[in-house]
C-alpha cells in the first residue's frame, strides 16, 4: 500500500495540537502578548546606536545634522520601547493577581528612560576609558568600542539596568541574555555596577542580579559572582542580597569565585586567579590560591 506523506503530515500536525490540551507548563497560548524579542533587539540597536553616534553613522555627522541623526534613532526606539513595554505589562497582568499597571505607564516608562540616555553616556564614556587605561593592548579608544566584548556587556547592562528599576517585566532579561549571546559575559539587570568598570577578556565572567559592585573595579575572564545555592521557596531565597558586594577599586583574577550576600570584599583588595570565597575580607586584603597540598 502507497504511504500518504501529505496524510502523515497532517497527523502529525492533529498530534502536536492536541498536546496543547494536556496543560504543560509550556502550553500556554497568551504568549503571543509576550515582548517580541526581535523587536527589543532592535530597540536595543537604535539605543546603542544613540551612544555612540558616531561609531554607528554610515554618512558624515556635523553639529548641524546631530539632532537629526539622534532622532532617526530615539524616535523607532520609543515606539518600539512603548509597545513591548505594554506587551509585557498585559502578559504579567495576565500571568499574577498583582496591582494593574495604569494605561499609560508604558509611555511614562519609555520616556523616563529616554531622559536617562545622557548619564547613561556618561557612565560608559568611563567604562571605556577604563578598559582603555587598563588594558595595555589597547590601541584606542575607537578599538575598544567596536571590538571589546566587555563594551558590548557593559553598555547592555547599562540600558537594561535602567529598565529593570522601572519595574519592567521581561524586556530587561531578553537584553541581558542577547549580550551574554555575543560577549560570553552574564550580568543579571538587577546588578549594580558603579563608575568606570572593565571587564578584560571577559569570557565566562558571571554577575548575580542582587550583585553590588563599586567604582574603579576590575574583573578577568571566568570570575563569578553568584549566590550560594538556594531552591526557590525554600528559607532565604528571596529575601534580600544572595550575590556579593565589591567596594571601589577591586581587583578579582582569572577564574576566581565569589559566592554569597554577606560577602564583601573590601575597597583596594586583590583576589588572585582561581580563589574561591565565601565570606567577607576586609579592605586591603591580597587574597591567593595556594593550590591543594603536596
């Protein structure tokens, strides 16, 4: 007897169907109210591209044309900021019982954070004069713009952090996890970060969302900064700081694990590659790894 391929397929299209009606945790079909993480990205690109201008201008900018060329990205970036906003308001309405978001607080949002872009500016023009100062493989300051994945990290973060006080559900972590996708470096929004941070190398390093970290402070490659292992629901999972707390002008090498919200490493320490921490050192502190005995 011949197969029906076109028989088979529609069989299997009845079958994938009809699973929807077993109420799996991944069954639900509101998800089409959910941001569109295309869309994100792309207001992630024209925010961006609003740093740095003229790092991303594919003609000649002058005073005259600036204000133009800003617009042409702040104006996409507010309407897509305004819509995916709403999105993702409507779903969390939908997903808990919690206060409903006024009508027009995706707009309130969108425009807060726009006015926000010019420190935002200002705390990256810091950020990248510190990779520059500390990286002496650094040619310029074009170079580690457009080719520095902790640049690219940190920028997100930066944007994305600003959401994430607003109280804006989802949109925040799709951003996040886009830079982790190009950078291999995972900072939570929820991370605080002060003045002129740089990240060299970068790949492997991981930032907890309830992470503090100060000014001047500077991480290598594979350095995590995460919390002690708690199951969600269980005794202290969600109540306060589970990350640790940097104070200004840390140095953590290579490799290093840092763990816990009671650990703080105080301002002017350096932990050496590999060293794993659990509690608090003070200010000064030169912290090495010894190696397993002999």
């Amino acid at each position: 007897m011949a197969s029906d391929p076109h028989g088979e397929l529609e069989g299997a299209i009845d079958d994938v169907v009809a699973s929807y009606a077993a109420g799996r945790l991944i069954d639900s079909l509101h998800s089409a109210q959910l941001p569109n993480k295309r869309q994100v990205i792309e207001a992630l690109n024209h925010l961006k591209a609003s740093i740095y201008l003229g790092y991303y201008a594919t003609g000649a900018l002058d005073d005259a044309r600036l204000r133009f060329a800003v617009s042409a990205h702040v104006y996409p970036a507010h309407a897509i900021l305004v819509e995916q906003v709403r999105r993702a308001t409507s779903y969390e309405g939908f997903r808990s019982a919690g206060t409903p978001r006024e009508a027009d607080w995706p707009e309130a949002v969108a425009l807060r954070f726009l006015r926000r872009l010019p420190a935002i500016r200002a705390l990256l023009s810091k950020d990248v004069l510190a990779a520059f100062q500390g990286d002496p493989a650094a040619n310029s300051v074009e170079e580690v713009i457009f080719s520095y994945p902790s640049i690219e990290a940190i920028t997100v973060h930066r944007i994305a952090h600003e959401l994430h006080k607003e109280g804006v559900p989802m949109r925040p972590r799709i951003m996040a996890e886009h830079a982790h996708a190009n950078s291999g470096i995972d900072i939570h929004p929820g991370a605080t970060i002060g003045e002129s941070f740089f990240i060299d190398h970068g790949t492997g390093v991981v930032i907890g969302e309830t992470t503090v970290i100060g000014n001047n402070v500077k991480l290598y490659q594979g350095v995590t900064l995460g919390a002690l292992s708690l199951a969600r629901g269980g005794p202290g999972a969600q109540r306060g700081q589970r990350h640790p707390t940097l104070e200004d002008q840390v140095t953590i090498y290579a490799g290093a694990t840092i763990l816990g919200g009671q650990t703080v490493i105080g301002a002017g320490s350096v932990i050496g590659g590999n060293v794993w921490l659990v509690e608090s050192v003070p200010p000064g502190s030169h912290i090495s790894y010894e190696g397993p005995p002999r």
